[in-house]
C-alpha cells in the first residue's frame, strides 16, 4: 500500500471512527427517524454488524443526527437508537447502535448467529 495513501487516511480517523465489530453483507428496509426534526428517511442496508450499519439511501441524514431506525427483514424488526457517524453524500451512512432493547438486542444477535453460519 502507498504509504501516503495509508497515513493521509489514519490520520483523519479517531479512535471511535473506526469499526470494532465484524460487518456481515445484509439487506434489510430501514426507516429512520430523525429525533430532533422528525424528519424520516428510508433505505436499505448493505451491511451490519452488532455495532451499527451501512444504509444506501440518497437522502443521507447530517453527520452526528441521533435518530431512531426500524429494520425490517422477514416481517421481523429491530428497533434501535442510532448516530449517523459517516456520510456519503447521494450513496447513504453510516449509523452506529447506540442503545437497543432486550428483545430487538435478541432478533440482531439471531441475525448475526445467521450471517456467521452463512459465511
């Protein structure tokens, strides 16, 4: 790798931009609710992991938006609160979970189990 390349992108990173889960390719329909506008946008996700998700959509929500989204895959949900943390203008975000109840923690880790088994 160019070791310009390799310094000019860590060094814009901080420690809580990276990821620290394991992303699974996945499809699922998102809804998002910004929770200070109330604003709502929709999309799909490309990928996921217990730490937060990729969602293609062309009407990103700003950077640091805390947000409330539903997935739906298979007439199952996950609800969850979530921070936009990345933005890719007109490809879509990415969102880290910050707070997920019992039973929508529960449907994620059954999602995850599945994709493990997959790959």
């Amino acid at each position: 790798m160019d070791d310009r390349t390799s310094k000019g992108e860590s060094r814009g990173l901080s420690v809580r931009d990276r990821r620290f889960c394991i992303r699974y390719p996945f499809a699922a329909d998102v809804v998002l609710l910004d929770l200070e506008s109330g604003s709502r946008t929709e999309g799909v996700t490309s990928d996921i992991s217990l730490g937060g998700a990729f969602v293609c959509t062309s009407r990103p929500l700003p950077l640091g938006t805390r947000t409330r989204i539903t997935l739906t895959r298979k007439d199952q949900k996950v609800e969850v609160l979530a921070m936009v943390r990345i933005v890719k203008p007109r490809i879509g975000m990415g969102i880290e979970f910050i707070d997920i109840e019992a039973p929508h923690h529960d449907m994620l880790v059954r999602w995850m189990e599945q994709l493990r088994k997959i790959r």
